[in-house]
C-alpha cells in the first residue's frame, strides 16, 4: 500500500470537515483532542481529525459521551464510547462516514412523538 502524502491528508481533512460542519457540528474549544461537537438524540458526539500522512489509512475518530444511548443503535466501544473510522480508501472513508451521520440525524425519527 502507498503511504498518505501531506497533500492527500490535507484534501481529505477538508472534505471531512466540510461534512462535519453540513451537519450541524460546532467547532470546540481548542484544547480538546475532539475539534468538533454535537448534541444528539443520542447524546453529545465528538468527531477528531488527524494528519493522514505517512500512514497507509484514513482516519475519522468519534466518540459518543452517553455510551448507554449511543449502544442502541451504534456497535461503539462499550467503555469509552469511541466509534472511529479508518479505511485505505478515502472516498470510502468519507463515504462510511457520511451514513454515520445519516444515522445519527434520522434513525428513530418516525418512532418519535
């Protein structure tokens, strides 16, 4: 597998955010590891992007606050909430990435009063 060039990670770092921000996330403070926040029906999530160079994959990190909601739905890990993606092709990163979002906005919708 190639490795992630500067310019590879820079492209796909924009394009994630720019989904990210779509969706309805906040920027958050600075000194977190996770740039970025929303309050869902499934509790607070919070998404972190990474340099991608020198590496052979693509990464979106995720982390849910309210584990025990966020395991109705999501197969997140069961202590810490984290829900990451990391796939060696970008667009399928991105793409996995997108219907995670999907399904945070709209799963259980029509069951709501």
């Amino acid at each position: 597998m190639k490795k992630i060039t500067k310019k590879q990670s820079e492209e796909f770092n924009k394009k994630v955010t720019d989904v990210i921000l779509k969706n309805s996330f906040m920027e958050a403070d600075e000194s977190l590891p996770y740039q970025f926040v929303k309050d869902t029906r499934f509790g607070v999530v919070r998404i972190a992007l990474q340099s991608q160079q020198g590496s052979e994959i693509y990464s979106i990190y995720s982390r849910f606050d309210n584990v025990e909601k966020a395991l109705t739905i999501f197969n997140c890990n069961k202590f810490t909430g984290k829900y990451n993606f990391h796939v060696s092709d970008a667009q399928e990163c991105l793409g996995m990435f997108e219907f995670f979002l999907y399904e945070l906005e709209h799963f259980g919708k029509s069951n709501e009063n």
